[in-house]
C-alpha cells in the first residue's frame, strides 16, 4: 500500500536520490514551484521513500498531477497506479471534480494505462515551447492593444465557433505548466487583467490569444488564429515588450499555422508535444473558494 505525505525541507537529499539523472535546477524548480502551487507530495511503502510528484489546483476544483518519479526498483510495479490512485483521493478531499496529468503524445504505454487502470480519457493534445530565447530583433510591428471587457461577447463567440477551441477541449495553459477550464467566466478575467488579444482580416476577429508577460518571459496561453493573421498576432503580442524568452502554448489544431512565426521568432524552436488526460472525480469536500 502507497501513503502519500507532503515533503519538507529535511527530504531534498531523498529527492535527489530518487531525481539523480536530473541536475540541480531541476530540484530547486520543484521546491519553489511545485511547493508553491499546491504541493510536492512524496511516495512511501511500508516506510520507505518510493517516488515523488507535484499536486497543483489550477483552478477551485480542478487539480493536475505533475512529474510522477519513482525509483528504479519501483518503476515496474503498481506503485504508480497506487500513487496515482491516492493523489487522486487527495484532491477529492480538497474538493476537486477533475484531475489531469499530462504525457507525451508518443507515450503510448502511460497513456492505455491511465485509460485502462483508472478510467482517464484523452483531452486536448498541445504543443509547447517552453522558455525558448528571441531572437535579438523581433519586430517592428504596431503593438497590440488588449481587449477591453466590453469584447466579451465578441470573443466568446470566435471561441464557440472555433475547431481549434473544441479540438482543445476548452482547456487554458498556465505557465506552471498546467492547464485549467477556459470558461466564459474565466475568460472574463483574463479581460479584466489584460491578458486577451485579437487580430481582425476587415472587420472580422479571425484570431485571439492569450498572453502574459511573467518576469522577463512572454508567456502566450492559448492561440488560435488563421495563418493570414497569426504574424500580425504575434509579432504584436511581443513589440514593445521588455522579455528575452518566449513560453508558447498552442493546441495541435492550430500548430500548423503558428509554426513558421515561432521558428523566425525564437533562436531555436524544439517544442514539446503533450497530451492532457482527464479523470472526473467526485470531490469528498466542499469546493474550495
């Protein structure tokens, strides 16, 4: 049996044990980020550290399982199920009705396990260059100008005509890499905070985005354009932008499009290619505010 238990500052070196194909950034990523987020929850059977992962809450009632490691010994048995199976349960105690993880798109094997052991089903499959460096003269495209609130309506229904909107299963990137519901409420904030764009062919919205600046990192959320205005959309989302990097979280629907802009943006473009599983739960708590 797996007993799961939250990992204090006495457990790095077991971290490291457990992580030591992994370099020292990577550690300190997972204390300051993972911690932060929600939680870095470790493994134990019968009193001895197994494994370790993240369990952040993206959203009130929706938790995301991330980077499940195990030792060695441990990788081919049940321990993962197990240690799936009892983050799960902790994120019904915190009153959670959806719990994601993510796997590669070639990871075939963990992706017929998490549908055939416990029940996950395939969402939205995305493509993600993470903090890849700009090239040193971007654009001298007019910036754009973020949507006010009063677009709401506007963009709510671009999203709900949109393929690539469906095809994402109406999921939002976050940049702690997790993804959360994009709902018309959500996307109400995002306006409030000045995070949502557009670009028009006439008067026509053909493409919105999702962008926020985080430190010295331009971090685009969601994209979903047509090609005719995908340049204009990027290069706007960056001109006057005091960033070096750029994170780029785009649904495999739209990749195609985007792809020839970020290659000429970035100094190398070597994405990721994930896809989101998703369990619904039901949450063993009052939902959290």
């Amino acid at each position: 049996m797996v007993v799961i238990r939250k990992a204090g500052g006495q457990d790095c070196e077991l971290l490291a044990r457990i992580n030591e194909d992994e370099n020292a950034d990577f550690l300190c990523h997972v204390y300051t980020s993972w911690q932060k987020q929600g939680g870095l929850f470790l493994a134990e059977r019968e009193g001895e550290l197994v494994g370790f992962c993240g369990l952040t809450f993206p959203a009130p009632t929706e938790a995301q399982i991330l980077g499940i490691r195990l030792l060695p010994d441990y990788q081919k048995e049940n321990i993962g199920r197990d240690f799936v199976i009892a983050l799960i349960q902790e994120a019904q105690q915190a009153g959670c009705n959806i719990v994601r993880m993510l796997t590669s798109t070639e990871n075939y094997e963990t992706q017929a396990a998490l549908q055939r052991n416990l029940s996950f089903e395939r969402r939205g499959t995305w493509v993600v260059g993470y903090r890849e460096p700009l090239v040193s003269s971007i654009t001298s495209a007019p910036p754009l100008k973020p949507f006010t609130p009063d677009g709401l309506e506007e963009v709510w229904q671009f999203l709900q005509y949109s393929l690539t909107y469906r095809h994402s299963e109406g999921l939002l990137f976050k940049p702690e890499y997790t993804y959360r519901s994009f709902s018309k409420a959500h996307l109400g904030r995002l306006m409030d905070a000045g995070q949502v764009y557009g670009a028009y062919e006439g008067d026509m919205l053909a493409g919105v985005a999702v962008a926020q600046v985080c430190d010295d990192v331009m971090v685009i959320r969601y994209i979903d354009a047509r090609m005719p205005v995908v340049p204009e959309l990027l290069h706007g989302l960056l001109a006057d932008k005091d960033v070096s990097l750029l994170t780029s979280a785009v649904p495999t629907s739209c990749y195609r499009d985007v792809k020839p802009v970020l290659e000429k943006l970035v100094e190398k473009h070597q994405p990721d290619h994930w896809l989101v599983m998703e369990k619904e739960v039901s949450p063993l708590a009052m939902p959290r505010d």
